[in-house]
C-alpha cells in the first residue's frame, strides 16, 4: 500500500511539472505570437512610410528635373538676349572710341544699359543708354608758361565739343539724343604751379638714375644729368612722367540716349 501511495505522488508531481511545462510554452507562445504581430505591423507601416518616401522622391526629381530644364531654357534665352545686345554694344562702342580718337581725346569710361523696349501705341521701339567719359590725351611737352597751359585747357575742350558734335549729328548716331553734357575743365596753371611742375618731374627723373650714374658726381653734375636724361625722354617718355606727376587734363560725362525701331 505504501508503494502505492508513493507513485501515485509521483505521478501527482509529474502531472504538476507538465501542466507548468505546458503553461510556460503556451505563455511563450502567445507572447512569441504577439511579437509576431507587432513586427508584422512595424514592418508593414515601415514599407508605407518607404513607399511614400520613394513616391515623394520620384515627384521631387520630376519637380526638379522639370525646373532644371526650364532654367536650361531660360539661360538660353537670356544668352541669345545679351549676345544681341551685346553685339550691338560693341558696335556702339567702336564708334564711341573713334570719334573720341578722331578727336584726340581717349575714352576712360564707357557704360551701357541693358536695352529697353519702349511701346509707343502700335510701335515698338528698344532704347539703350550709354555713359561716356572722355578726358584729353596727356601732353608730350611740359609746359613752360601759363600760356602753354592755357592753350592745352582750350584745345582739348573744342576736342571734347567737336566729340559732342560728331555724335549729335553725324550719321553713326541718327537716333541718339544727348540726355546731358558736364565739361569739367581746370583753369590754366600759374607760373608757380609750373615751376613746380618741372621740379616734380626732375624729382622723378632723378629717381631713375642709378648709384653707378650719380657715384663721385657732385650736386651740379647730377643736376646736369637730370637735364640731359629729360632731354632725351621720347614723347611717350613725356607723357608718362607728367602722369606720374598728376597733370590734370580736362573732361566730359556724356549720356547718350540711342533709339531703334523695332517694329508695329
């Protein structure tokens, strides 16, 4: 009886393991089935949000495709603009720069606006402005009276009014209207301010003498050499060394308006 007693407690313990074992795996079960679940889910919301992402992407390099094909043509257009205004410009500034050069004056600033069309009722016209500054070619002799300067100050002003005649009725320029003229013209030098002048330009000359050229020489030598340096100075020679010392040459800003008919 005792033996008995004894398997049916194991048995009673067996059944217990069992029941716990199965618990155990039908609680992992469900926890590894809901697992499942949320994964199935996460991924299926993860796919959406790609599908999404890659549909956006598609839509976005259309968008920019598009534009950029747009900008492509836009660029096209402006170049194929201002390479027509551009040639007509230059044209323009050919002209500009060889009356100034008929008229022994050099242009030192030249500037033109992009063309503007203008419509007139049933016409249309393209209007393009251009500011130029014209200034005397520097002399090639230094002044040695008042009366030099003088004559230099009231040649090179009829030089920049026979620029403003030539471009006001010559044939380049049948369209051109002179919007504005400001001449500034310096007054003539005084003997002193010549005086001085000379001096500064012997100060640079004298610059450009080397130690081997002014070695063991005294005062009135080197001042004897300056001369002979100066004498032998080419115009150009000139020209660069009263730039160098400041001369002011006279000068004119004009503004030109020049109209083309573009059509009805």
């Amino acid at each position: 009886m005792k033996s008995n007693r004894i398997l049916q407690l194991v048995l009673v313990a067996l059944i217990v393991v069992f029941l716990g074992a199965a618990g155990l795996l039908y609680a992992a079960d469900s926890k590894e089935g809901t697992r499942q679940e949320e994964l199935t889910g996460a991924i299926a919301k993860n796919q959406a949000i790609l599908n999404n992402g890659l549909a956006e992407k598609a839509a976005k390099e259309k968008e920019a495709t598009d534009l950029a094909s747009q900008l492509a043509g836009a660029r096209a257009l402006l170049a194929q603009t201002d390479f027509l205004a551009s040639v007509e410009s230059i044209e323009y500034d050919r002209i500009l720069f060889a009356i100034a050069d008929t008229a022994k004056l050099q242009v030192t600033s030249l500037v033109a606006t992009a063309p503007l069309d203008i419509k007139e009722k049933d016409t249309t016209y393209q209007l393009t402005t251009f500011t130029v500054t014209v200034a005397g070619k520097t002399p090639t002799i230094i002044f040695k009276t008042a009366s030099d300067s003088t004559t230099y100050i009231t040649g090179t002003v009829n030089n920049i009014l026979a620029f403003v005649n030539e471009v006001a009725t010559g044939n380049d320029f049948n369209t051109a209207v002179l919007q504005s003229v400001n001449i500034s013209a310096p007054e003539p030098m005084t003997d002193a301010e010549i005086v001085a002048l000379i001096e500064g330009i012997n100060s640079l000359v004298r610059a450009q003498l080397t130690e081997a050229e002014i070695q063991g020489k005294t005062e009135e030598q080197i001042v004897a050499l300056v001369s002979q340096k100066l004498a032998a100075k080419t115009p150009e020679g000139i020209k660069a060394l009263l730039e160098q010392a400041g001369i002011v040459k006279p000068s004119a800003v004009i503004t030109i308006k020049i109209w083309t008919y573009k059509g009805a």
